[in-house]
C-alpha cells in the first residue's frame, strides 16, 4: 500500500503518452501498424497502464520482453496482438501459455523453431527474428530465407511476422543503416516470392523512425519515442514528443543539527559542529545512484547530496535551507518554485545513463503516479504493480 511505503514516487504524464502515441500514429500514417515497444516494465514506466494508454491513442499492438509480461497484460485485459520479443527460453510452459492467452513468440532460429514445434499443442502464431547488425539475437540474413521456409513447413507454427532491430549507432553513417535495412528487406523479398505470406514485416525502432521515412516497411516497433525520448536524428524534427517522466521525488525523512566535534576526519563525509542535514527515503535500492544530479531541490532551493548514497537513504546539506523540515517535499528531478533539475542535469552528473536508462534504473518500490490521464474509465488494478492513477479527468 503506497501509502504505508517510504514516501518515493516518479510522476508520469499520461497525457504526453497519449500525444506521443499520437504523434507516431500521425508520422507513419494510417497503413502502418504500430506495435509499441514495452519491454522492461514499459522501460519503468509501469506495463499495464502504459499498454492501455498508447492502445487508446494510436498504436495497434504491444510488444514486450517475456511471457510473463504477456500474460501480465491479457490478465489486465488487453486484447490487442502481443508479440513476445526474442530472449526467454522457449519452453513448454511457455509454449503452454504463449496457447492459453494468444500470444505471439519469436524464434530467433531454425532450432529454436524445432523445440517449439515439438512442444505446442496446438498451432501457435510465431514472428521470425533477423540480425541484421546488430549481432544479437535472430537469423543470419546469408541463410535466413532458407531458414524461414524450413521453419514455415515444420508443424503447429504459423509465421505472422519477420522483425529485425537495426544497430543505429548516434551519428550512424546512413549507408550502415541502409546496408543493415538492405539484408532484412531481401530476406522479406525472397520468402515472399517464394509463396510465404507475411503479413508483418518490421525494421523501425526510435533510432531509425529518428533518420529515415523509408524504412518503415508495413509496421514499426519504437520504444521511447512513446515517452518522449527522441534519438538524434533528422527525420522527427518537425513533430511534438513530450517527456512522460515528469518528476522524482521523495519527503525529508529526519532534519538535524550536527553536533560533532570529535573524530571530525573519520565522518563519512565532510562535517562542521552545527551543520543542518536531512535524511531522505531514497537510496541505492530505489536508483539514486544512477538518477541524481548531486543536488536536489527543498523549499524552491538547491541542496547537495552528502557523502556515498546508502541502500534506502541519503543525506543533503540544509544548511541554505534553514527553514527545512521534516515530511517537506524533495525534488530529485523536476520543478519546484522556480528552480529545475533536468533530465540533462542528472546526464550531466553520471557516465553511464542514457535517458531512456533513467526510469530503467528506478527501483520498483518507487511509486508510479499517474497524472492528467485520457480516461479513468475501465482500468481495472494494475496486476502486480501497486500503480496509483492520480488526478485523472
Ligand atoms: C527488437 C526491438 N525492437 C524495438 C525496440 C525499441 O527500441 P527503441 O526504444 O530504441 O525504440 C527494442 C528495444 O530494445 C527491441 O529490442
């Protein structure tokens, strides 16, 4: 129960989601489908009711990292397709339930293809992934149309879908995204012409949505450009995304004066006799590590983090704060009074965090609130996630 958690919340704008989705829908036009890209818990967004939300505005159907979040989201009441990404292992269980509640797996080869043949039941609906640069998972562009027609005649599977996932560096030379969009679009080519229909094909994430138009095929599957997280690029400069992660923030758990005086070098951070701390809820545990920018705000004023963040709490430095107290409100990103702290701010501040690793790295005891959504209407309890709507209208 939120309530009785430690006071740590991250603020979400539905109604920038519900644009972004829109936005999408808008740039590749009606013909092609979207499939939104809700891997990792939507990126820490919260799974269910960001699938409802971009289901409401624009995109077709979900895509997501495991079975379990597919299950997750038909418990919830999604109907839409969803395509379960390549990476879990394709076992029976999962066969088993991928049956039970009309999901769509991918085969990343021809073996994976035959386990999964072996185990289904009955017929399941499959997507075939190809590597196309990435060097990840999915076929070899050199062989994968052979491939896919050995795979096509093996028993109980139905090939909806081919998807690859191109390697867009920032800066990415276009001709590497050509080459890479080249070897996928071939593979289409020839299994179609060899009878094979595929009613699905798909090449687009953000990066690519970001630097080309020609490379949408008849679907795409962007992630964070649904939460407003736009790759460097040409092609989207035209169009609004508007961020969805509005705030982190957390409540003063404990404010004092420090009275040391003695073993002054051995503080587990600079101190003075008389200093003013606070303490916050927030620690390693909930991310602070990889989403402060070494300051936060209290009272409309900047405070700086003291001394190496502990699992469930840090401290800050009052001392221009002097009026501070215990339960006030503590920004570690977003606005208050006429200060900010940015999402550049914290980047600034960390060598690893890319922006669309912010929220990723946000614990899941951190409260999702969920602000100015579309429609409150129908939303049944997030299963599993202790999900808080507030201030729909
Ligand atoms: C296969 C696939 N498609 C699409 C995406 C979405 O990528 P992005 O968030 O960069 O749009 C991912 C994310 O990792 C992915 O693995």
């Amino acid at each position: 129960m939120a309530v009785l958690q430690r006071p740590n919340r991250i603020e979400i704008d539905l109604s920038a989601l519900a644009n972004n989705a829109a936005t999408i829908r808008n740039i590749v036009g009606p013909q092609v489908k979207v499939w939104a890209a809700l891997k990792a818990n939507a990126y820490g967004f919260g799974l269910e009711v960001v699938a409802k939300t971009v289901l409401d505005s624009g995109a077709d159907a979900i895509a997501v990292g495991d079975v379990a979040a597919g299950v997750r989201l038909r418990q919830y009441g999604v109907a839409s397709p969803i395509l379960v990404y390549a990476g879990g292992l394709l076992t029976r269980p999962a066969a088993d339930a991928a049956e039970a509640h009309g999901l769509t797996l991918t085969l990343p080869d021809l073996a994976a293809a035959r386990r999964v043949s072996a185990r289904a039941a009955r017929t399941l609906k499959v997507f075939v992934k190809v590597d196309s640069g990435l060097e990840r998972l999915g076929l070899d562009p050199a062989d994968a149309g052979e491939q896919i027609m050995t795979i096509a005649r093996l028993p109980r599977l139905v090939i909806e879908g081919l998807y690859t996932h191109l390697h867009v560096p920032p800066g990415c030379p276009p001709p590497y995204a050509q080459w890479q969009f080249e070897r996928f679009d071939r593979v289409v080519t020839q299994v179609r012409r060899q009878g094979l229909e595929i009613p699905v094909a798909m090449a687009a994430s953000s990066a690519v949505l970001s630097i080309s138009r020609t490379m949408n095929l008849n679907a795409v599957d962007p992630g964070r450009l649904f939460y407003g997280l736009v790759p460097p690029g040409e092609a989207l400069t035209a169009f609004e995304f508007r961020p969805v992660l509005t705030a982190i923030k957390t409540q003063l758990a404990q404010v004092k004066t420090l009275t040391r005086t003695e073993f002054v070098e051995l503080a587990p951070y600079p101190v003075r006799s008389g200093m003013r701390i606070g303490i916050l809820p927030f620690g390693r545990a909930d991310g602070f590590n990889q989403i402060n920018s070494g300051e936060v705000l209290v009272r409309g004023r900047r405070s700086r983090l003291l001394g190496d963040v502990a699992i469930e709490h840090a401290r800050i430095d009052l001392t221009d704060v002097p009026d501070a107290q215990p339960e006030d409100e503590v920004v570690i990103l977003g606005c208050q009074g006429t200060e900010a702290i940015t999402v550049e701010d914290v980047a600034a501040n960390q060598r690893y965090v890319g922006q669309a690793d912010l929220t990723l790295a946000i614990g899941s005891d951190v409260e999702r609130v969920y602000l100015r959504g579309p429609t409150a209407e129908g939303l049944p309890t997030a299963a599993g996630a202790d999900a808080r709507v507030d201030a729909w209208s």
